[in-house]
C-alpha cells in the first residue's frame, strides 16, 4: 500500500532472536535531515498530479470534508535508488510531542531481490497536507523505529512504526497539528471505524485526505491478527489511522489500527484494508517512543 513504483521486489528482514523487547532504531544525521527537507519542495510533493499510471478512483472512499483531523497528515519519503513514495502518518501523544504513527513498510524497505537493504531517506511528515497547502510546517524526521517483531514489508504482523520529527522553529508536532489517542486494549470483534489516508489514485493523486467510515472485523489466524474492512482506499493511505469512537466536531478519536494492507484487482482496485492488531511489542514500541 505504498505510493511509488518499486522497480525490486520487497522481501522480508528477519526479526532478532529477543525480537518482543527490543526494537530496530534508524537515525537519521542533521544533514540528512537537511537533504530531506531540501528535497521534498511543495512541487515535488505534487509530482504524481496528473499520471495516467494511477489506479481508479475509490468508490467508497470520500473526500474528507472540512479541516484535517487533528495530527493526520501525509509522510513522504525516498527509497534508494531514488523512488519517491508516500503514505499517511498521525501524530500521538508522546513525551517529547515530536511522535508520529505509521505503517511499518512506510520506513522499512525491505530486501530487494539481491538481498540488499533497500534504504528509506528523505522522510519528512506535513500535519494537514491538502491539495499541496502546509498548514503547520514540514517535519523532518530526526529517527524511526518498529518492533524487533516486525518481519518487514510481506509481513503484516506488528506492521507500524513511530517516527520522532524534529521540531518546526521550536514547535513541537503535538503543539502545533494536534494529536490522536491510541489505545491497546481489548475490543469486541467488531468495530465502528472512521479510517483516513490520502490514497495516490486518480480520485485526488494524494493530494486530498480520503476516509471511510465502515465495520472493521477482527480476523486471527496462526500468524496474524488483523482489523479488516471493505474500504477501497488505493496506495498512499498506508500508516493511516483507524479510529473508534470518532467525533466528526472535533476531528478526533481513539487510533486501534493502521493501514497495512489491500486487497487489489488486475485493474489495480482496491476491494479491502488490513490493518494488524495492537500488540504487547508494539505498545512498548510506542511508550519508548519518546526517547528518540
């Protein structure tokens, strides 16, 4: 579910041994940092206007009406050697207010099929991304992180990752964008959810923040557990949030999930969303998350 065309195939990283307690950290230098932010211009966020390569419009998916929710906003990146991509991010609560939540294939590459690390830079995050306007500023991600469970992009197990973002001329993200709860509790087995993500389609090109309001279900099997839903939002809403008890006044609700995975057709149509369950490695993930 990522934006971008990925000329290698994605493989999987194994996890380490003690996988549940640790967690894999990228640090990203100040002249990365700087690099980033040089290369992500306004012009070349809205590089995918207009490409006729891009899947069809959703027909569940709608246009978000109004202001950005609190804390939604889109992730851009670059994966070596120099595919331009993107997904959506959501900022939590977190002590430094610095943090952002997505997918965890949204910032690890993968193996190509040479066995090579396919390297992720350039990630910066823009709260409240519309139609090319940047409301509260672009973030340059300072490091990233996902759950030593995490088996990389063909897994959709522990599929999320925290990003720490440098601060816009001393403000935090949290200050400024304003955040989502997230919760790690136990939920029935179905949910009432509003998912958000900008999906780079022919509908909006990722311009435009998309949502759907449908039931989420959980399904389990013998590796995964995941939230599921019929909502067809295309590549790009990746790492977006899937919130329960939302209130459509404030923007706000509580994060259960993110975009992990869809479903497609030959025609490139998405018929369904994924997202991987909460768990124990991820919510310790999320409480060290600060410290980045």
């Amino acid at each position: 579910m990522l934006a971008g065309v990925f000329a290698t195939a994605l493989m999987p990283v194994a996890a380490p041994a003690s996988a549940a307690d640790e967690r894999v950290v990228t640090t990203v230098s100040e002249a990365d940092r700087a690099a980033a932010l040089a290369h992500w211009t306004p012009e070349r966020m809205r590089q995918w206007v207009g490409d006729d390569e891009l899947p069809p419009a959703e027909k569940i998916g709608r246009v978000w009406a109004g202001p950005v929710p609190p804390g939604v906003g889109r992730l851009f990146f670059t994966a070596e050697p120099g595919v331009d991509g993107s997904c959506t991010a959501t900022v939590v609560p977190s002590s430094s207010k610095d943090v952002a939540l997505t997918a965890g294939h949204c910032v690890n590459g993968g193996l190509d099929r040479f066995d090579n690390p396919i390297k992720i830079v350039n990630v910066v995050f823009v709260p409240g991304y519309d139609h090319g306007e940047i409301p509260h500023g672009v973030f340059a991600a300072r490091a990233f992180a996902w759950s030593g469970t995490y088996a990389g992009p063909m897994s959709g197990a522990d599929d999320d990752a925290v990003i720490a973002l440098d601060p816009v001329d001393g403000r935090h993200v949290a200050d400024v964008a304003g955040t989502q709860e997230i919760s790690f509790g136990t939920l029935p087995s179905t949910v009432d959810a509003t998912i958000l993500g900008y999906p780079v389609s022919r509908a909006a090109a990722g311009e435009a923040l998309f949502s759907c309001a449908r039931p989420a279900d959980l399904r389990a099997n013998s590796v995964t557990t995941t939230w599921n839903t019929d909502c067809d939002l295309a590549g790009g809403s990746s790492g977006g949030p899937w919130l329960r008890n939302f209130d459509p006044v404030s923007g706000k609700g509580t994060i259960f999930s993110v975009t992990s995975r869809g479903t497609m057709t030959e025609d490139g149509v998405t018929t369904d969303l994924s997202g991987a369950a909460l768990t124990e490695p991820v919510r310790k993930l999320y409480e060290r998350a600060g410290e980045l």
